[in-house]
C-alpha cells in the first residue's frame, strides 16, 4: 500500500480507422474493431476522412471500414471519392453496408472495395474481411479474376496492432487512488466515481471491496453524481475522525446500488482547513483498514492535508485538459510538489478530451503540452459528449447509464489495468 505506482502505456499507432457518418450507429463495428485492434484505431465521419486521407499520415493506415446505410445514399458521390483517396494511398477498404440500395452498393465495390460485409455484423465476419484482406484475397483480386495481386498489395504487409502496456510496482493487494483536478472542471470528480464503480463491478464472482471518499468538502459532487444524500453524521466523522471508531465511521458510508460504499462531502459548506492531516490520516486509516480499494476525490486546490493523501496514495491521478488554464496550474502543481519534496512520482496525469485519434493537429498540442511540463500523459480520455453530463445529473455510474460511452470504455479499461496490477501484486507478494 502506498508504495507508488509507475503506469506507463504507449498510445497505440492508429492502423485503421472507421469511416462512418456517425461510428455510434455501427456499435457492433466498434466492438469488432476494439476486439481486432485494441486501441490502435481512430474514427472519421466522411468529410473528415476526405481531408485525413490526402496527409502524408494516412499512408500508416493499413485499412478503413466505410460503413454506410440508407441515409448515406443521397452522399454516394463524397463516399466514391472517399474510397478513391484510400485506393490512391493504398490502404484497404472494407465495406460495411446496411439496407443500402443494390446500385448504389454495386457502384460503392466497383470503385475499390477490397472487401464486403452486411451490417448488423454476422459473428466473426469482421475478423474474416481482415484475414481475407491481409492474405490479398481482395475483391479486387477476385475481379481480376484471381490474378496476380497488384505490386501496392504485396507492399502491404499486415500489420500487428502494437500493444498497450502499463506497467506497475509496488502495489500490496490494498491500494488507494486520489484524483485531483488541476483546473476546475476537468473531470477528476466524473473519474473518480466512475473509476470507483468500474473498480467494485470488475468481477462477478469476486469482485474489489471499494470505498469512494469525497474529501472536496465544499463543492465535492459525488453524491450528486451518485445520487446520494449528505449526511450530518459525515461532519461530526470530519472534524472528530481521531475520536471516532470504525462503527461510527461505517455508520457515514453510503451504499450505492450494494456494490459501492460512499463517505460523500458534508451537507454544508465547510472551510478546507477544518480538517488537518490528523483527520484525514484517521479517516484514511478506518477506509483502507475496511476496503480493498479506497479511491479519494480530492479539491482541486491544494491544502495542509494534500500532502497526507498524496502519501498514502498508490497512484495520485491528476486531470487536466489541453488548454493554458490546466498548462499554467499544473506547472504550479509540479513545483509547489518539488519545493515540498513531496513524491511527484505516484502523480499519474490525466488528459481529459483529449484529442480523437487522427486528429495529427490536436496529437501535436498534446506532445508540445507534455514537453513544455516535462510530464507524460499516457493516460488520455476522450470527450465523452453530453452523455457524460446526462449519466452525472441524473446520479448514476456511466456504466449504468451508457454503457458503450468512449469515456466509459477508458475508464474501464483503466480499471481492469489497475485491478490487474493489484491481483500481480498480490500473487507476487
Ligand atoms: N470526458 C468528458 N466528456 C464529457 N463530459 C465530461 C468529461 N469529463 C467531465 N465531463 C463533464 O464536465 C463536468 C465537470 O466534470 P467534473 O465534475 O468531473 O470535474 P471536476 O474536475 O471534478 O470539477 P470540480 O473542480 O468542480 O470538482 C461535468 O458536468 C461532467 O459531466
Ligand atoms: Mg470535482
């Protein structure tokens, strides 16, 4: 417990990308895709891909799915030249089509598809495309009436989709994570209760005990995220918390949905310094001595006690977004840390919409971010649109509410990455 954790990933060369008006109506793609290529691929609507695939960056792409349906057919000349472009830089196409017309289908293979599948996706027909593309069986070839395949295909060998690594140390199998936004708004407290679900819903049959402390004791929103009432009981446990047992501190917690226990912000809104290192260390104590997890929402500005938290913590994520705002107060961050001496090796940042995959623009600020702080930021989010707002206003998990949102596809793969290094640490201790 609190040993540090060291999360290093390298974001994944995108291979492939979709190609769709809006990918969200092809969720079946987005999971063959996922399951196929792991994080290595990026999406584009139609007038984005046709500015995308003129970049010298689109020659990285081994192939594009183009999935298309009935309302795309008014836009058949734009998706031809889609098709072209990618023909002309030599990446595949695949073809996903729903209830489009057959002369609208017959001119969209005509103009370079290498290969065609229906929508909804029968089970394993995207992964058989891909193998049929990877070993040249391409419509194309087929129409060449099994001919010698083209020079540009034998120049094109598949590519494997490079892995994503996190690697952790000193993790015991009780672990506790604080989130900290380094600018108002950036999301540490929609990751620190979804990353606290994901975490407690992870395994079925065994899953984590967690606890979610929200210690943003004036304008903490976790129970308004959850759906939970403040508690008077939780001021008293505050500003008493050494004096306090474990029964009076289990009587604060509340439950949401049986699987997640919540010690929410006070009802009232109370100064930081109410609270000093003594009372946070005990209220620490109680939560890590009853949880497997403990994950604690922090205030975003820094207080006597960020320092208790921060060295109890296995991993201190620290959100921000790509702007000047979250630029500036994460240098202040950084050096407030340094001048204390404090371990700014367990601080794990967080860049929260962050740029889509092919967005080179936006890939390009977010390397001139990192540099310019002399940070990393593996771990990126993506913006998860209104959903993310819509599941916080009405009080549930994104996991309950859009199961399939980017955002909470991340944090879930965050979590299984955490719960994985846990259970390494725990077999290797
Ligand atoms: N990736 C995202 N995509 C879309 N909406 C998001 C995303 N992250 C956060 N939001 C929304 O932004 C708002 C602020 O998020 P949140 O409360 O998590 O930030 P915070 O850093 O905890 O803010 P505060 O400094 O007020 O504590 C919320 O309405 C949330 O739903
Ligand atoms: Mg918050």
């Amino acid at each position: 417990m609190s040993g540090g954790l060291a999360l290093k990933s390298t974001p994944a060369p995108i291979v492939a990308c979709t190609i769709a008006r809006d990918v969200q109506t092809f969720d079946l793609l987005i999971d063959d895709i996922e399951a196929e290529l792991g994080e290595a691929w990026g999406d584009l609507n139609f007038l984005e891909a046709q500015a995308f695939l003129v970049q010298p960056e689109a020659d990285d792409l081994e192939f594009v799915a183009i999935a298309v349906d009935d309302e795309d057919e008014p836009d058949v000349e734009l998706l031809l030249r889609v098709i072209e472009l990618a023909k002309a830089r030599n990446v595949k196409v695949i073809l996903i089509a729903e209830d489009v017309s057959p002369p609208t289908l017959h001119r969209l293979l005509n103009a370079g598809a290498d290969d065609f599948v229906p929508y909804p996706l029968p089970e394993r027909a995207f992964h058989q495309s891909l193998e049929r593309i990877r070993a040249g069986h391409t419509l194309a070839a087929q129409r060449a009436d099994a001919g010698p395949e083209s020079p540009n295909q034998q120049d094109a060998p598949p590519q494997a989709p490079a892995p994503i690594r996190h690697a952790t140390t000193n993790m015991g199998d009780r672990v506790t994570f604080a989130v900290q936004s380094m600018a108002g708004g950036t999301g540490a407290t929609t990751l620190a209760t979804n990353l606290a679900w994901e975490l407690a819903t992870i395994d079925k049959k065994d899953p984590p005990t967690v606890c979610l402390v929200d210690l943003d004791l004036q304008f903490g929103s976790v129970s308004t995220y959850l759906d939970l009432t403040r508690r008077d009981v939780v001021f008293e446990m505050l500003s008493e918390a050494q004096n306090m047992d474990v029964d009076a501190f289990k009587q604060a917690l509340q439950s949401y949905d049986g699987k997640l226990s919540v010690f929410t912000a006070p009802s009232d809104i109370l100064p930081l310094d109410l609270i000093g290192p003594v009372e946070v260390g005990a209220l620490l104590d109680f939560a890590q001595s009853c949880f497997d997890i403990v994950v604690v929402d922090m205030p975003s500005a820094i207080v006597q006690w960020t320092e208790t938290v921060l060295n109890r913590s296995d991993v201190y994520f620290a959100t921000l977004e790509l702007d000047m705002r979250s630029a500036q107060n994460t240098l202040r961050f950084i050096k407030a840390l340094q001048a204390e001496d404090l371990p700014l090796d367990k601080v794990h940042y967080v860049l929260n919409r962050a740029p889509r995959g092919l967005d080179m623009n936006g890939k390009a600020r977010v390397k001139r971010l990192a540099e310019s702080l002399g940070i990393t930021l593996n771990t990126q989010l993506p913006d998860g649109t209104k959903q993310v707002t819509q599941a916080c206003d009405h009080g549930a998990p994104l996991a309950e509410m859009a199961k399939k949102n980017p955002l909470r596809k991340d944090i879930a793969k965050l979590a299984k990455t955490l719960h994985e290094a846990i259970k390494a640490e725990a077999a290797a201790s």
